[in-house]
C-alpha cells in the first residue's frame, strides 16, 4: 500500500485550514463608534481588514471633529478650556473693538460661509447670531416682538465680517453682532473626519451626523451606499431613496427644531431678510463631493425659493432634493439616475430644469 497517501491528504488538510485563516484574518470587518457632539448623536462606520487600524483611524476622525467642533463653538463653558475663548467666542466678544487670529480652519469656514452669502443674495448669513438669540432655539424658544426683531436684524450683516487671510484674522465690525456657525460647523467637521479616515488608509467609511452623511467609497457590496431622504412629516417615513458614492448629503429641514403657537410652526432657520423663519421649504438635501459644502448648501437652498434653488445649483455644478412648503419634491435633473422616489407620499413629484 501507497503509505505516503495519508500523509499528503494531512498536509494538504493543513494548508487548506492555514490558507482558510489567512483569509479569514483579512476579510473586510466593519467597526462603528458613536459620539455625542456638537448637539448631535456622530456615528462614523468604516470598513478594512485590520481591526487595529480601524479603531485608530476612528479615534483619528473624532478628534478632528473635536477640534473643529472647539473653535466653532459659540457658547462659552466655565471651568473648561474652551471657556478661554473657541476662536467664535473671542471673535464675538472682540466685535466692534479689534480684529481677532484665528486658527486657519476658523477663517475657511468663515470664508466658506461669507461666499455663499454673498451667492445667495442675503438668504444665508453667518452674523446671524443676535437674531438666533432672540428666537431662543436651544433654551426657550419664543416669537420675539417685531421691534426686538427689527433691533437684532440691525445687528446681522455679512458686509460687517472682515477676513483677513494675510494676517489670518477676523473680525465684526460692529459691537453686538455675533457669529452662529451652526449651519457650516458640523458639515466641515465631517469633511474634515473624512479627509483624516482618508489619511488612515480607509477606503470605505460613512459618517451619519445627524442629517449629515458622507460617504467614502462604496458600501461593502461594491455598490453605491443608499441613503433614505426623510418625510418632513412623518418621523419614520422616507420620501426617496439617493445613491450615494464619495459624496456628501446634508438636509436641512423644518423638523429638527421647532415650536408650534396657534398650529403655526416656527422652526431654527431664520430668513435674514425678514427676522422670521423660513417659509419656502419643508426639508431641502444638498449633495456635493464635499460636507463642508453640502452643509452651507442645504441652508442657502432652505431660505431660497425651490425654483432659484435649482438654478443656482446647476449654476454651481451641485445637486438639491427638496420638499417645498406647498408639498411638492423638486430636485436637479443631473440626480434623475441616482434617486427612487417611493410611492404613496403625500408630495406631487415634478422634475427640476
Ligand atoms: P442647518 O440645519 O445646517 O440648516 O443649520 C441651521 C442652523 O444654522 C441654525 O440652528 C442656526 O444656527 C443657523 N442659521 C439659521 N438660519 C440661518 C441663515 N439664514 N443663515 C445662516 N445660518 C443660519
Ligand atoms: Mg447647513
């Protein structure tokens, strides 16, 4: 008999199981860590091979998304180091008196912020702040009587913010304004957590801040990720559904935070040009290779009228979902291959120019 038979049908046995471990150890795993912050529940998921690497790279992001989410924060916090001043306390306490440094990724927001400004006419401004405020989103919201509002609308113009790249410096021009980032920070912050995955070596990622989603890569089936976009009035109820591949989608809506006084909702986007909240939109979704960007756009698209929307969109080369005030769903003609609007809502669908 053949005695070297049972010896080769071991070796090739072992080599099997060796050759089954190996790739066992390099199978795509995926690691999700979630973090309260910036008043929002962050989840960031991301997929590779080496645990390890995995859970550094994360940690790697959120300490980015801490960073940015200090300088941007707006409230001082006694017994912190943040009470010292974020580069947004010391520029609003320093209005009207001097120019403040600040840190480069301070001044880019506020650059970011001070052009879509400028694009959208006056529908988004950055020197918000005293307006917010009045409103009291976040503490004890109200509707503030019309010469209160008249007062704070004095207060608000992005003229009054100057930017100086070369000294790295900004400042408020008059005393009483204040800056409110609340419609940039978190998007930047994403961007910024993305980037930093990035540099970790991850290929695959999707960051979900509250309304804010960036993708990296594909989902882990090589095909696009697949985002629900929300009913604005319905909490579990989805009106569409956007492919979504390296790119981000930040909705801005009428739902996040919000009052109701005799049936009539006041909600935390404010039109600088009337001191009153928004009335075009209910939810608008901005989708663009960059958070940072999509965050700023969803908020100008909000405050603007659906059909100047989409112009300046395909103006810009981006891409907006919206859900108007008077129930229907617009959205670019350049996003008609990756959304599948669902049936059965209560919005007339009607395809943008
Ligand atoms: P978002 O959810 O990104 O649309 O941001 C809403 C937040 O942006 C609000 O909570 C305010 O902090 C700020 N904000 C509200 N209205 C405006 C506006 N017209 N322009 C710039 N920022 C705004
Ligand atoms: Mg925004």
């Amino acid at each position: 008999m053949n005695r070297r038979g049972p010896v080769l049908l071991i070796a090739l046995l072992l080599l099997t199981a060796l050759l089954a471990s190996f790739l066992y150890g390099r199978r795509s795993r995926e690691y999700t860590s979630d973090q309260f912050l910036m008043d929002t529940l962050i989840s960031i998921k991301v997929y590779g091979s080496d645990p390890e690497n995995l859970r550094m790279a994360v940690n790697a992001a959120y300490t980015e998304m801490h960073r940015i989410a200090e300088l941007a924060d707006s409230f001082p916090h006694p017994g912190t180091a943040a009470f010292a001043g974020s580069d947004v306390c010391r520029i609003n306490q320093q209005a009207g008196i001097a120019p403040v440094p600040v840190n480069p990724d301070t001044l880019a927001m506020l650059q970011l912020a001070k052009k879509y400004c400028e694009l959208s006419g006056g529908a988004f401004d950055v020197t918000i702040g005293p307006l917010m405020d009045l409103w009291g989103f976040g503490k004890i919201p109200h509707i503030p009587p019309p010469e209160e509002i008249r007062a704070a609308l004095a207060l608000v113009g992005n003229q009054d913010l100057l930017l100086d790249e070369i000294k790295q410096t900004a400042f408020l021009r008059r005393r009483g304004m204040k800056l409110d980032l609340g419609a940039i920070a978190k998007g930047y912050a994403t961007e910024k957590a993305l980037q930093s995955l990035k540099k970790s070596g991850i290929r695959k990622a999707l960051i979900d801040a509250g309304g804010n989603i960036r993708v990296l890569g594909r989902n882990p089936h090589n095909s696009p990720w697949r985002i629900g976009i929300k009913d604005p009035r319905k909490s579990d109820g989805i009106v569409a559904i956007l492919s979504l591949e390296d790119a981000a989608a930040v909705t801005s809506g009428d739902y996040y935070r919000f009052f109701e006084v005799d049936g009539k909702r006041y909600h935390h986007i404010l039109d600088p040009r009337t001191g009153y909240p928004a009335v075009e939109n209910m939810a608008v979704t901005a989708i663009s290779s960059d958070a940072g960007i999509a965050d700023v756009l969803s908020t100008v698209f909000f405050v603007l009228p659906a059909e100047t929307a989409l112009k300046t969109a395909a103006g810009l080369g981006e891409k907006v979902f919206i859900v108007t005030a008077d129930h229907r769903i617009l959205y670019s003609p350049s996003l008609a291959a990756n959304i599948e609007l669902l049936p059965g809502t209560a919005y007339r669908y009607e395809q943008g120019r």
